[in-house]
C-alpha cells in the first residue's frame, strides 16, 4: 500500500517537473514548482511514517514553510519587475547652455 503511494507521489512530482519545463508561462512554471514542492513535503513525511522516525515530520513542515514563502517571493518579484526600456530608446542628453555673451 505504501508502495503504491510513494510510486504514485514519485509520478506526480515528475509530471510537475515536466510542467515546469514546458510551462508556456512564468506562472505555469512557478505554479509546478510549488506543486513540486508540496509533493516533495508529502514524500518526506510518507518516509517519516514508513521508517518510524518523526523527526522527518518536523523536516516537511519546514520545508513545506520555505516552499510557501519561497513562491511568494517569486510571484512578487516577477509581479513588480517592469521591462527595461533602456536598449529601445536612449535617452539624449542635452547640452549645457550657454548664453549668448558668454565667451
């Protein structure tokens, strides 16, 4: 029974990992790894229960912890970035001027 449940979370984190390098959009991609690791937290603690040891439950939550706040991270950074326009447009600089008395 367990078997089958670490083969079929193993399948679905390979089917999210196809995702996020097919993925037509950046959301698409952060959207499987988040998926990615949740099913990463899922397998840690199926391994916690299958050795006995519940140590591995602590190890999943805090990883279940940086895999919320590492998305959000992402998502904001990717919200807040603007395209640089620098290369399209380059800005002229005017030249002093000068009064016409001055030497």
């Amino acid at each position: 029974m367990f078997a089958v449940a670490t083969t079929a979370i193993v399948i679905a984190m390979v089917l999210a990992l196809v995702r996020a390098i097919a993925g037509p959009s950046l959301y698409d991609r952060v959207l499987a790894g988040n998926s990615f690791g949740t099913k990463t937290v899922l397998l840690i603690g199926l391994m916690g229960f299958l050795t006995g040891r519940p140590d591995f439950l602590d190890i999943a939550l805090l990883y279940a912890l940086i895999n919320f706040t590492g998305t959000l991270a992402i998502l904001r950074f990717f919200s807040y970035r603007k395209p640089s326009r620098a290369c399209a447009a380059p800005t002229q600089k005017a030249a002093p001027s000068q009064k016409e008395g001055a030497p």
